[in-house]
C-alpha cells in the first residue's frame, strides 16, 4: 500500500490554540444541546399544554436535522466555503435556540427545533477538521485533547445544567443559554479561523440533490424508528416496518448512488482507507456506550433511588473530572507512544467501570457512583483522542473535512441506536425478571411466608388485620418490581461492558502511524 498524500504545508497565520479555543465553544454548545433539554421535557409538557411522549418530539427533531446534516458537512463546507458555513451554522444555530426558548406552542417548538439542528450538525465536523489542518500531524494528538473534551463533557453537563436551569428559572432558558456562547464563537471564528487554499481554490461542482435526499429520508426515518421504537411496540406497529423498508431501500440505492456520482455529497470511497474504516467501527460502538450509560445512571437514580433530576445529573459529573484530569496527558501522549495500545486501554477502563455499576444495589450510596463515573472519564479521555487521531492520521488533508463528518454523524448514530437498545432492553427484561421472582413468592415458600408475616405484625400495628395483610401483600409486590427493575439496569449495564472488551479487539484492526500522520512499516 503507498502511503497517503497528506499536505503539511499550509499552516494558518492565527496561533493554533487561539483557533482550538473557537471552535471548541461552538462544538460544546452544539453537543450540550443534544442533552440539555432532555431533563426538561416534563416542563415543556406542562408549560405548553402537551403530553410527554408528544413533548419528546423536541428531542427527536433535532436529532433527525442534525444526523441529515452531519455526513454532508464536509461538502458543504467546500461548495460554501468553510469559515462562512460555519459562521452561518452558528448564527442559525444561535437564532433557532432563540425561536425554541420564546416558542409559544409545540409545533412553533419542533420547528425551531428542527432548525436548530440542522445548523448544529456540522459544527462537530468542520471544527474538527479545522483543528487537525491548523497543527501539524506530532500536535494533533493535544488538539484533540481538547476538542474531545467538549465532546465528553458536553452530554454529562447537559442533564446538571439543564435541571439547575429549569428548576430555578425556566425550561425556556436551556435554550437562552446558548445566546452570549454563540455570539462569542462568532466573534473568534471571524478573527482567527481561516481557509486552507485548497477550501479557497476549489471550484464548486453541482449539488448532489439526488444523494442528499436519499440521505435525508434514511437517516430521518431511521432516527424516528429508533427514538419511538420501544414506545410503539417496534414492529407491532405497520408504520414502523415501512419506515424500515424505505429507510433501508433508501440507504441502499444512497450507497450505488454515491460511490458512481462524480460529485458524492458523501465521498464514501473513505472507507477505503482501513484505520478509517476500523476507526469509524469504534466510535459508533464509543456512542453506544457512552450514550447508553448517560441514559441509563440517572434514569436508574430517578426511578429507583428517588433522586431530583439535579442530584442525578451530579452523580454522573464525577466522570467529567476524570476525563478533565486525563485529557492533556493522553493528548501528550498520543504522539509519543502507539495510539493502539492507548484506545485498547481505554476501551478495558470503561469496561471495568460499568462492570463495577453492574453491582450497585437500592441501598447503593452515591460514592459507590461517583468512582467508577470517574474511571469511565479516564477511559473515555483515552479513546476519544487517539482514536480520532489514527482514524484520520493516514487520510490526505482535503478528505478529513468529509472523514471527520461521517465519523461524528457514527459516534451519534451509535448513540441512536444504544439508548433505543438500553430503553428496550430495561422494558422488556423487567418483565421476564418479574416473572421469574413471582415464582419463588408463594405461600409455600418459608422465606416469603416468614417476611409476609413479619410486615403483616408491622402494617397491624396501625391498621387491622384484613387492611394489613393487603399492605403486606402491596409492600412485597412494589418490591418485587423494583428488584425486576434492578436486575434489568444491572444485566444492561454488564452487556455495555462486555460490547467495551469486544472493542479492545477490534483495536488490534488498526495500522501504527508515525508521529508525522504516515503508516508505520510493518
């Protein structure tokens, strides 16, 4: 194989780290918003005379703009140019968030929403590709470092800031809050970012209407199938199996379509290149775990530990300091040790770390959260960076801008398609596992017999003897339910951590690259 061309003349005027501090605000306001408004949809409910699961529309409709707009960010930076696109992303990004946060009806709200997302899907992509041009290939590993740290923090301050925010003031202001962040990455992006020369010099070909809206009907319907799934019974409901087949036809006839076009929206011959490929395989399966766990600690914290949606979003911070503390190390370390054996250890921390929530119990205090939140931090923090880094490291330049959208728009998908398994899987599962433990609650049983009797002793003090035996019937039954509950948040937890340790494997895929972005010899 020859090695790739990458170009590493062109260097911008502005100080690369200046450059990282910009892009960074605009990539943390997009991911924040991803989980912000999640603990917010009871409130919007009540505020705006809806119901939850009609209210959940207000996640998922940025959620299907955003995953439309992530694969095709890199073309459109090109056809657009990519300071101006990313300058009028973020202005519509910021204008959108005022429309949701004023927004006087639901439908006014879904589609502020909508827009909003479109305009935050390509803020991940272009400024990532914008921090890998603007070092050279030995500091990109730092780079990363700290556009990672947004990526992580993001979705784990979402939740705290979003609940502190709608329970001293108002939901609306989990939208406002993106108001003075975006008019201050306007401002740094217009003083120090600027375009490579093969950005300015390109001559933009025609749009490729066809492929976009392919895309655009997959990944839309694919993202509603995911996100109502579990609610509508999966494939119970016929409008989900033809959501499917059309979402799948489109996807097929997207992919043809693609890779004979002259001018793809999505350059899919990327994949091609085999770290990319194993790389784009990992993050999707990050998002999976990443997500799902962020998901699953304060919905377990919430429903069987009786925690305010704020105290829940504080016990998973924890994993934020660990991904604080660990990020400049492993940014300095990317280029200084194979990156491999970085993700692979990575991949075994977060392992062990949800092995260890697997064994929490309803008497769990909050530390026994906290630690192992922190290791999933530092585990994460030794993913993110370098597998971004060898992902990307063996790819010419004027590709990383379409690489870096695919490989974002994967790491979301996995998300996608983790929390839709997690929130199944706890549904389903609590039932087979109530159905196991009424089994061993007969009369026959001397244990049951033996605490039936001593509640029935306890609920007769204040009551008589009929209405006590049916307190004590109640007591045992609502415990039964929320040990079902805790074994289903118990085996889910395990599963994320054995899909951890798969992915150690899948490391050992992936070619050494030098510090200098080329594959080593073998």
């Amino acid at each position: 194989m020859s090695e790739p061309r990458i170009n590493q003349q062109w260097r911008p005027s502005a100080n690369p780290w200046l450059i990282t501090a910009a892009v960074m605000l605009a990539t943390f306001m997009e991911v924040l918003d991803t989980t912000i408004v999640t603990v917010a949809v009871p409130h919007i409910a009540g505020s705006l005379a809806t119901s939850n699961e009609e209210a959940t529309w207000v996640l998922t409709s940025y959620l299907v703009s955003n995953a439309i707009i992530l694969p095709a960010s890199g073309w459109l930076a090109i056809y657009f140019g990519r300071k101006r696109f990313l300058i009028t992303c973020i202005i519509l990004f910021t204008l959108s968030s005022i429309m949701s946060g004023a927004a006087l009806s639901l439908g006014m709200l879904i589609i502020a929403r909508v827009v909003q997302g479109a305009g935050g899907g390509a803020l991940q992509p272009v400024s990532q590709a914008i921090l890998l041009e603007s070092f050279p290939p030995e500091k990109r590993g730092m780079a990363m470092a700290a556009f990672a740290l947004g990526v992580v923090l993001a979705p784990i301050a979402g939740p705290t800031i979003g609940g502190w925010l709608t329970d001293n003031y108002s939901w609306r202001w989990a939208f406002y809050i993106n108001i003075p962040v975006g008019m201050l990455a306007i401002l740094m992006i217009e003083t120090f970012v600027e375009d490579p020369p093969y950005i300015t010099e390109a001559k933009p070909g025609k749009i490729d209407w066809f492929g976009f809206g392919l895309m655009a009907v997959s990944l839309g319907m694919l993202q509603v199938i995911l996100d109502k799934g579990q609610q509508k019974d999966w494939f119970a409901a016929s409008w989900i199996v033809w959501f499917t087949v059309i979402s799948s036809v489109s996807m097929i006839v997207f992919v043809l379509w693609e890779l004979r076009a002259r001018e793809p929206i999505v350059h899919l011959r990327v994949f091609a290149d085999r770290n990319f490929a194993v790389g784009t395989f990992l993050i999707t399966l990050v998002g999976v775990s990443l997500y799902s766990a962020i998901t699953l600690i304060p919905l377990f914290l919430q429903t069987l530990l009786g925690y305010p949606a704020l105290q829940s979003g504080l016990a998973v911070s924890p994993r934020g300091l660990g991904a604080l503390i660990t990020m400049p190390v492993v940014g300095f370390l990317t280029g200084k040790v194979d990156v491999r054996k970085l993700v692979g250890t990575g991949f075994f921390l977060v392992a062990v770390s949800l092995w260890l929530i697997s064994n929490l119990s309803l008497e769990t205090p909050i530390w026994n959260i906290a630690a192992p939140s922190v290791l999933t931090g530092v585990g994460l923090s030794m993913v993110f960076v370098p597998l971004a880094t060898v992902a990307m490291g063996t790819l010419p330049q004027n590709e990383i801008g379409n690489a870096s959208g695919v490989f974002n728009l994967m790491r979301n998908m996995g998300g996608s398609i983790g929390i839709s398994f997690v929130v199944t899987y706890l549904a389903r599962h609590a039932q087979t596992n109530q159905m196991t433990l009424v089994s061993h609650l007969t009369r026959w049983t001397p244990a049951y017999h033996y605490n039936l009797q001593q509640i029935r002793n306890f609920f007769g003090i204040h009551s008589g003897p009929a209405l006590a035996e049916r307190q004590a019937e109640g007591f045992i039954y609502n415990s039964l339910l929320r040990q079902s509950q805790l074994m289903a948040f118990m085996q889910s937890f395990r599963i994320l951590a054995v899909i951890s340790l798969l992915c150690i494997m899948a490391t050992l895929l992936l070619k050494k690259i030098k510090s200098r972005g080329r594959i080593a010899p073998h």
